[in-house]
C-alpha cells in the first residue's frame, strides 16, 4: 500500500484556519473598536449639542431676568407716579376747601368773639379765643355746628383771668372741618 503523507495539508489547513481567524478577530476588533468610536463621537455631538442648547437658554434666561428687573423699576417707578398723582388729586380737590373755611370763620364768629389763634391738623381745627361771655362762646359753637363746612364742636377750655368789670373770658374751643366729599355724602 502506498503512504501518502496528509500531514502538511492538515498543517496547511490549519495555519489557513489560524489566519482565517486571526483576520476574523482582527476584523470583529476593528469593528467593534469603529462602533464604540462611532458611539462615543456621537454621544460627544449629543452632549455638546445640548451644552450649546444650554448655553442658549443661559443667554437667554440672563436676558430675561434683565427684562424682568426693569418690569419691576417701571412698576416701581409707576407706584410712585401714582402715589404722586393721588396726593395731587386730593390736594387739587381740596384746593378751595381752605377758601371755604376761612369764609365760614367769618360768618360764624358772633359779635364779642376775638380768635387768637387758629391751628389746623388734617381736618381738625382749634381755635383760641376770647369771649365777652360765656353765651358768646355757646352761639359761637352753635353757629359751628349749623356750618355747612364745619361741625362737631368741642368746648376744651373756658376761663376768665382778668378781674376787671369788662372781664374777656379765654377759650378753647375744637372742630372738624368737612370735606367737599362728606358734605356730599350729606345730601
């Protein structure tokens, strides 16, 4: 029988087979390292696309609260307006209300009535005075009380220093002034 040697062609086909696959792994390598690479590229495109979307909204919100900031000093600024305008308006509403009450002094004051001293404090008034009696000083408060721009008075103090037979008596005597706006609230 004739021998034939197969061992070189198994060695043939297995050094075929080892190259078959070392160039397989080779290739599964380089696949595998291409995909990780190709993932790793494409989440660092995704994280810096949505650092430059943040950075946007950063840009963006620090715009906003500029806005903002300067919404809130107009507001202020408008308050202050209106608180400006509010005094105004009842300043120029109450403009011929100390015109009214300087005229009503006048014709209340009965005869025998000396005022002293006027002082006023938001709608309260007091009046020193001296009376020749003390029935003055009553009409006087009677004729306050039928005022149309004052009422409600208060006797406070009523006193007579002076010895002589003409004998002034002094007093105190307190108000309200109304308002044009209570005085309608009258009618």
């Amino acid at each position: 029988m004739a021998r034939i040697n197969l061992l070189p062609w198994r060695d043939n086909l297995r050094k075929k087979r080892q190259r078959d696959f070392v160039t397989s792994t080779l290739l599964a390598l380089l696949v595998t390292g291409a995909a990780c690479g190709g993932a790793r590229f494409y989440v660092e495109e995704l994280i810096s696309h949505q650092n430059q979307r943040n950075g946007f909204l950063k840009r963006e919100i620090v715009i906003v609260d500029k806005k903002i900031t300067e919404i809130k000093e107009l507001e202020a600024t408008k308050a202050k307006l209106i608180a400006r305008m509010t005094v105004i308006q009842s300043l120029q509403s109450s403009r011929p209300e100390i015109v009214h009450l300087f005229d009503e002094l006048v014709s209340t004051i009965p005869e025998g009535i000396h005022l002293v001293r006027l002082t006023q404090s938001a709608n309260a008034i007091t009046l020193d005075g001296k009376a020749q009696s003390n029935a003055r000083v009553s009409a006087y408060m009677k004729n306050i009380d039928d005022s149309l721009w004052l009422g409600k008075p208060e006797l406070q103090i009523v006193s007579n220093k002076e010895q002589a037979a003409v004998a002034l008596s002094e007093f105190t005597l307190k108000a309200k002034q109304i308002s044009a706006k209570a005085k309608e609230g009258y009618k």
